[in-house]
C-alpha cells in the first residue's frame, strides 16, 4: 500500500471514529432527554388575546412592505413549526425578508373552548384579530395567510365578510375537497365513525386522538424518521433538527367538539366546500367572492394534505381574475423547514407577497 493510500485510510478511520463517538454522545443525549430543542424562539410580543388565543407580531427586522402579513395556522397543532428554531423559521425569514409579520395563536383549547364552532374562528376570533393587526401598523390592508385548516378558516372569513381588509389571501396547503384526505377522514365520511366515538367527557377531541389521524395518514414515515436519524446521529445540526420535528409532529392540541362536528357534516361528509359555497352563520358564504389576490400554494408530495385535495381551491376561490397558484416540491412541512423550504419554497413565496404588495419609500423599524 502506498503512503498516500494509507494516508486516505487512516483519515477514514479517524473521521469514522470521531463520528462513532458523536453517535454515542448524541444518543445518550437523546435517550436522557437532556438537550431538548429551542422552539418558537424568535423575539415577538403579545398584541391581542381573547380566550386561549393569542396574536404575536415578530420584531427585530426592517420592514419594507405597507401591507402586513397574517398567518393563520391549524386549529389542531402547534404553530411553532412556522418558528422550529434559529435559522430554521418561517416567520424568521419573512421577517428578514422585510415583512412585518403576525401569527395567530389559538393556544391548547379546553372544556371552556368546547362550544366553540366554525363561527367563532370565523366571525369572532379572526376579524378581531385584523382589527389588531390593523391597529398595530395603522395599515388599512393586509395579506392574510392561512396553513392547513387555518386556511379553510382564512378562507371562509375572506369569502364571508364584504368588508374583510384583505390585499391578498394566502392558502398554504389548505384543503378543500375533504373527499381527497384520504385514511385520515374516511372511517368519519363513511359513518364507520362518529364525533362522539372520539369527543371525551370534557367535549373536546384528545390531542392523543388528534395526532392517531395523523398517524394514520402516512404510518410507516416514523419509521423511516428514525432510520434516517440512526445514519445521521454523529450530525449535531441534524440531530437537533430532527428532535424539534419529532416535538412537534407529537405535540398536538385537542379540538372543540361543536366545530369538530361542524367540519365532519359540512367538510367531510357533504364536502360543501367543493360546491362553492358553504352555510355559516345564518348565510351563504360563496367562495368566489374572496377578497384580495388568491395564492393557493401546495406541495405535489404532500402526504397529510394530498394535492388533489388542494388544487380545487384554484378554480373555487375568489375572482377568477385574482386567483393564482403555486405548486411546489416537497410535502406537507416545505413551508416551513428543511432544505426545500428555505431554498426554494420561501423564497418564491416571499418573492410573490412582495410583488402583490406596496413597498415603502422608506423603510421602518420592525
């Protein structure tokens, strides 16, 4: 053998070692859960609350744009995936980006929120919420934009209110045709199930039940995670990524049973939504008269919101003349971590809300 094989040898060796060693490190750190991940760090102060829910507005950048960005997420899990860590963040790029950025937390609901329906989000929580938004930047609009179910309910608000403030509507993987969520709906479209069968004494949904629907939508991904995570366990970075992934891909809340069986008849049984218009608060809400430029962004591998359940938004949702779409790589999670987000899926993103938005002569303090 040659020196300079030896040479490439023993570096092998040395760098296998070393990272033989981190595998170990980090797997104790794992098994003693003594370094769990920074979540939901990025500076932001509390503008408005009302119940459990809170509206946080982001700070520390430049804001270079009039019109404010809302995000509405899911009612049923955390929103820190939208902040998973520093350097890894969707409201920590927008904000970087020169977007003065809020995001309406619902909090974890309780017996208290139990009665809450699709008109509580729609009518009371969300315009109250603007209200704040508005009164905030002094801004007259704003781009409102919804992830998941928070989508259906940015949707709703926008298609329900002639008066909704909005300049553009955002819909990030939102469905719409709930005939396509597949596992995760079907024993509850298909009367195998009723709300009752999962509604605990309290009237809400666990977030233990919650998260079993998730599961069920793609069961053999938690496998595959932690077969990943065994290859990659010397990695610091990655080890850390995948802790605040596996957090919150757990960490559901639970869910108000009268909206819960409001979205199993209108949504999932009758799939309203693929109608046009949908009954809510004593009228017709008609989807095509959403306010605003319509975004209907979604990922083609999306496993939890299939895209055949998210396409339809871009034929059903506002004036046709304003509607736009995005499709991307990815899955469920682009919009908010991993390479694909922050490479690509962001970027176009952010580059699109610029451009439908009016940018400042000058710049303010975010």
């Amino acid at each position: 053998m040659s020196p300079t094989s030896r040479d490439r040898q023993r570096s092998r060796l040395d760098r296998e070692l070393e990272r033989t060693l981190l595998r170990t490190r980090n797997g104790i750190r794992l098994v003693a859960g003594s370094s769990g991940p920074r979540v939901g760090a990025s500076p932001k102060d509390v503008v408005w609350r009302r119940g459990r829910a809170e509206l946080w507005r982001y700070h520390g950048g430049e804001v270079r744009y009039a019109q404010p960005i809302l995000i509405v997420f899911s009612l049923v899990s955390r929103s820190y995936i939208l902040d998973l860590r520093p350097g890894h963040s969707t409201v920590e790029f927008l904000v970087g980006q020169g977007f003065d950025v809020f995001l309406l937390d619902w909090g974890v609901p309780d017996e208290r929120d139990a009665e809450n329906s699709l008109e509580t989000y729609v009518d009371t929580y969300l315009p109250r919420a603007i209200d704040a938004v508005r009164r905030e930047t002094g801004c007259d609009e704003i781009t409102l934009a919804g992830y998941c179910l928070g989508g259906t309910i940015a949707t709703l608000y926008a298609s329900g209110h002639d008066d909704a403030p909005l300049r553009n509507l955002v819909l990030l993987a939102c469905p719409i045709d709930f005939g396509e969520m597949g596992a995760m709906v079907a024993g509850l479209r298909d009367g195998r199930v009723e709300v009752e069968d999962v509604v605990d004494e309290t009237g809400m949904i666990p977030a233990k039940t919650v998260y079993g629907g998730f599961f069920m939508q793609a069961p053999t991904v938690e496998v595959a995670r932690h077969a990943t995570l065994l290859d990659r366990l010397w990695s610091d970075e990655y080890v850390d990524g995948w802790q605040a992934m596996a957090q919150w891909s757990r960490d559901h809340v639970p869910f108000p049973g009268t909206a819960a069986r409001q979205i199993i008849d209108l949504f999932i049984r009758q799939n309203m939504l693929m109608s046009g218009s949908v009954s809510l608060g004593g009228r017709e809400i008609r989807l095509a008269e959403a306010r605003g430029d319509v975004l209907n962004a979604f990922a083609v591998k999306d496993s939890v919101v299939p895209m055949s359940a998210v396409e339809p938004n871009s034929r059903l949702v506002g004036d046709p003349d304003r509607r736009h779409e995005l499709r991307l790589g990815g899955g469920h999670v682009t919009f908010s971590t991993g390479r694909q987000a922050f490479q690509h899926t962001l970027p176009t993103l952010s580059d699109w809300i610029a451009a439908h938005s009016d940018e400042l002569e000058t710049p303010k303090e975010g």
